[in-house]
C-alpha cells in the first residue's frame, strides 16, 4: 500500500533497476542442443498500476515460413501486430486459455492484430504452416526487459516504490525478489538462476 | 481481480507451459491432442480480396520502349522464329525447341541442338516468358531482345559463327532484305534480328484461363477441387511463395537440392552468372501457366511428370548442394496433392494458333556459304 500512495504521485523522480544475470546449474544456452534460442529471460516489475499500456505495438511478422521474432514481450493491453510478410497465406491462432483467438485467413501485405489481457504464455500458431511457432510473454507492466543468462538487465525511469520483482526462464524456478526504488539513484539487483526440474526429481526421491 | 490471483494464475500458466515446452515445443501434446487447429476452406478463400503472392490475370503484355510492337515487325519476328537458315547447318530454326504443337517448348529433357548435340538444360517454353524480368534459367538476360540473341550464336545451338554470318545469311534473302528496310528502315543486323524475334514472341500469351477467370472476380471459374488445390498453393504447399505474380515466377533463383544424375554435364547455375558463391546450383523460377503442357521438368528435364514434382516438393526436394530454406518437408496427403495438381491444370490458358509461315526464297549469298564451308572444314 505504501508502493501505491507513492507510485500515485507525480513521476518527477525515478530510479534505474539493474543486474547481472547468472547462471547456477543450467546448461549453456550457446552450447546445449535442447537450448534451441530458448536463452530468454523475461525479467519486470509487479507492484504497480500503469496508467496505460504502450501505444507502440509489438510486432510479429510471418516471413520465410516463420514468425519472427518467435518470441515477443507485450504488456497487458499493448496491441501485438501480425502483418504476413509471405507471398503465402497464413492463419494465425492459438489455443492458449482464455487468450485464445483465430485471425482467420490473410495474405501478404495484409496485417490483423489483437491485444491480451491476462499475464501468461500465449503459444501462436498457424493453422496452414505447423512447424510456425511464437510465443507472446504478456507482462503486466511496460516495466520489463528481456535478457539471457550471462548477461545484464536495466529497468529505466522506475517511478520510486517497493516492487516484486520477478524473472523468468524456461528452465529455472521463477526468481521473486521485493526491492525497493528510491527517489533517485538506482537498486542493483543480480538474479541467479536454477533449473529447476532438478530439484523436484531429488524430492520425489 | 487482485494482483495476487493475477500473479497465481500466471504461475499456473507458466507450470502448464513448461511441461508443454519441454514435451514438443513444435507440436502439440497429449493434452492438446483434442484441440484441432482451425481449418481452411475454400469458402474461406473466395472471401480474400486479393489472393495472395499479388497471383493475378495476365495483365498486358509489357513492351519495351526501345522496341514498340507493330504488325509488320511481328510478322518479320515470326518468318524468323521459324526460318532453319537462321543455324549454321539450316537445320534448326527457333521452333525447333520452341515447338508450337508441343506448348513451345520440345518435350525433351534436355534441348538438342547442333547436329544433334545435347544442351545442358531443359528447353523453356517461349509462352509468357515476354512477362518476365529474367530469361534463361540461370538468368543471363533480362529481356526477350537480348536472349534470343543467345541460342542464335551458341556453338551447341543454332552456332552461326558470328553476326556478320547471320547478316550475311539473311542477305542473301530479299525477301528478308526488303522486310527488314520497311520494319526498321536498316539491313539486318543482330539487334534487328533480336528486336523481330522478340516482337513476335510478345505475342505468345495464353490469358482467359480458368484461374484468370478466377483471380478475376468469377468465384465461379474454378472447381472445389481446384479451389482447394489453390489453397494448397497459397497454404501448406507454400508454391506460392516463389511461384508468385501474374506469371506464377518471382524471376529469383533457388536451389531445390536437386542431386544431378551420373554423367550429367557440369552445371552451377546462376554462379555461371554472378560468381556469388550464395548463387550455386540455383535456378530461376519457372512460370507454372500451361505447365501441364510443358513436361519433362526442373532445369535439367529429370522429372518426367507433374505428379512426380509434386512429390519432389512434398519429401522436401533432395539432397542436392545450397538448397533454399523455403524447400522443405510438406506432408500432403495424397488428396492434397490431386487437388494441387487439378489446381495447376486450371493455369492452361487460351494457346494462341501460330502456323509456321511460307518461307522466303534464297538467292545464294557466296560470301555466307565460304563461311561455312570453312567452319566445317576447321
């Protein structure tokens, strides 16, 4: 309640939140075969009301018989962009929970959109071309970055606050650490990651 | 909804999706397994406004600026297009491999040419090819005007030595001597000779096909069939992502993996042309109008039917050098490709009637026949 009464104020001050990514016992995306791109770590804020979403939407493009990028962050409400590139007609889908949808057919040049409202993973599809295969990482903050392990992250403009912050990878535990922004000046905040299909194998044990 | 649930239902989202991105992240698991992806149907396709890949009519024929079209010239083209004299040997003319009764193409593998000798490549049909922006297969001219001039002069084709000869050929014809003064007011030269050709080859279009009627607004125009076919090549086929525009080619150059028979003559392809190493062993894209008509296929002639092309596509071509990430394994099922063939069917258009014309009579030249005599006794 307190991140609320001062995240309501006005945005003069705003701090910067950084870290490092590390990696505990996860293979090396670069180096393991079951990596496959999947490197991304999804790393943002909760403990906060945006006034609005982002008004630039994100895009993904159907080109060369893949959705690219393959894997996309939107923010609640942002609208996500799916334009066919292709000289080929697309029908692009997904059956992910209550954000499923079915743009129906279009051709190249053609563009259809649509916008999330719950958080989550939304597998896209095409109907027509099964080995076309997105994700769209819905968070619920325009305060978020995508990065990979061994590298860093940086949340700019951060209105001051006490925050979860939270990190995704596909194959480690969800990282939630509560920090706290200050007036000004920046929170450095290193994220380790851990696989976490280990642990539960050992437990069952 | 408080931010706490919002957070509890993501982590159930991301505990499902974990274990379905472990299990097949390029599929769908057991537990999808009742969800079925949304179909197409050829309902569905007669609602797109345009179709896609900019398929189309046959638009008119482009004509160059350098050399506009007029009766008298197509005329002249077409006495030319069929006229043996016009090779070294008077045994070949244009039509030899440009056949009118075998869809301008010659139904070969591999085009024959002087005194017999096999060319490297299957003989391209003339029909439409004024709609495209490359010529030959491995693209070495841009234009109809430029590439006629090629098949004239190469030693394995009509192998007149040089234009002098074939000026001196086409001299010794008045009849050619005065056509040529009235058409562009000049003797004959090889530009004259390619800008006649061409003319005439302007006019070897085949519009009014089914699908024409079709992309034209006639929903009406094509069968179930072939509506599914079409969805097929604008769909899971994905042939229309280089067999794309009105003439159903992008002019661009792919390698489809094709493994060259044993004992097949050394070919690079477009590399011949640009030396660009990304370039070897691909091949244009050929206009798939009339295709029907055109068999054998590839640019070597190596598939003899269309249903063997189709096959060719659908196990993802061969395992042939540089192939083009485009070219991969299709699964059609055997009623897909029915329908997709059945499709292609539907791009025969109206075959223009050319009968070979009367020829002009000789007066021999003696200058032309010591040239010949020559090269023969070399």
């Amino acid at each position: 309640m307190v991140a609320f009464a001062m995240l309501s104020m006005s945005p003069a001050h705003a701090g910067t939140v950084s870290g490092k990514i590390k990696l505990a016992n996860i293979p090396d995306p670069a180096t393991s075969p079951a990596a496959g791109g999947r490197e991304n770590v999804v790393i943002w804020l909760e403990g906060m009301h945006d006034a609005k979403p982002p008004e630039t939407p994100v895009k993904i493009s159907q080109h060369n018989l893949q959705f690219s990028p393959e894997f996309v962050i939107a923010v609640t409400g942002q609208k996500v962009e799916m334009p066919n590139d292709d000289d080929v007609v697309h029908n692009v889908y997904s059956f992910t929970g209550s954000s499923q949808f079915n743009l129906g057919l279009y051709g190249k040049g053609e563009m259809r959109s649509i916008t999330f409202d719950q958080t989550g993973i939304v597998d896209v599809f095409c109907s027509i071309h099964h080995q076309m295969h997105a994700r769209v990482f819905v968070v619920p903050t325009k305060y978020f970055a995508n990065s990979m392990p061994g590298h860093s992250f940086t949340l700019t403009d951060v209105p001051p606050g006490r925050y979860v912050l939270k990190a995704w990878h596909e194959r480690s535990h969800m990282i939630e650490k509560t920090i706290v922004v200050p007036a000004s000046g920046s929170v450095t905040s290193d994220i380790l990651l851990e696989n976490g299909a280990q642990p539960a194998t050992a437990a069952r044990k | 909804m408080t931010r706490k649930d919002i957070g509890y239902r993501f982590v159930c989202a991301l505990t499902i999706m974990a274990t379905f991105l472990v299990a097949g992240r390029r599929g769908f698991t057991a537990d999808e397994s009742s969800f079925k992806p949304p179909s197409i149907t050829p309902e569905m396709l007669d609602t797109l406004r345009t179709l896609p890949g900019s398929l189309s009519a046959l638009p008119a024929v482009p004509v160059p600026a350098d050399n506009p079209q007029d009766a008298a010239k197509i005329e002249l083209g077409k006495k030319l297009f069929f006229d043996t004299r016009l090779s070294l040997d008077r045994a070949s003319s244009c039509a030899t491999c440009h056949d009118p009764g075998k869809a301008f193409a010659d139904a070969l593998p591999r085009a024959k040419g002087f005194q017999g000798q096999l060319g490297r490549r299957n003989s391209p049909t003339v029909l439409n090819a004024a709609y495209n922006t490359a010529q030959f297969w491995d693209g070495r001219a841009g234009t109809l005007d430029e590439q006629c001039k090629g098949p004239l002069l190469n030693p394995i084709e009509m192998n007149m030595l040089d234009e002098k000869h074939l000026v001196d050929r086409l001299n010794s014809i008045p009849g050619y001597r005065q056509d040529f003064k009235t058409v562009f007011s000049s003797t004959p030269t090889l530009d004259n000779v390619a800008h006649a050709i061409a003319s005439f080859e302007r006019t070897l279009v085949t519009p009014n096909s089914r699908f024409d009627h079709y992309a034209a607004g006639d929903k009406s125009a094509l069968t179930q069939q072939e509506k599914r076919g079409l969805l097929v090549f604008i769909g899971k086929g994905a042939c229309s992502e280089c067999h794309n525009g009105p003439n159903f080619t992008d002019n661009k150059y792919y390698s489809l993996g094709s493994v060259a028979a044993p004992g097949a003559p050394q070919d690079t392809g477009r590399y011949e042309v640009t030396k660009r190493e990304e370039d070897r062993y691909t091949y244009k894209t050929p206009s798939l109008r009339n295709v029907s008509l055109t068999a054998p296929y590839m640019h070597d002639g190596s598939v003899a039917t269309l249903e063997q092309v189709v096959d060719f596509y659908d196990r993802g071509g061969d395992g042939g050098p540089n192939k083009s990430k485009l070219i991969y394994k299709l699964n059609l099922t055997t009623e897909e490709k029915a329908d997709l063939i059945a499709f292609l069917k539907s791009l025969n258009g109206d075959l223009p009637t050319v009968k070979a014309p009367t020829m002009y009579p000789e007066v021999i030249a003696q200058s032309s026949e010591q040239v010949t005599r020559e090269k023969i006794a070399r």
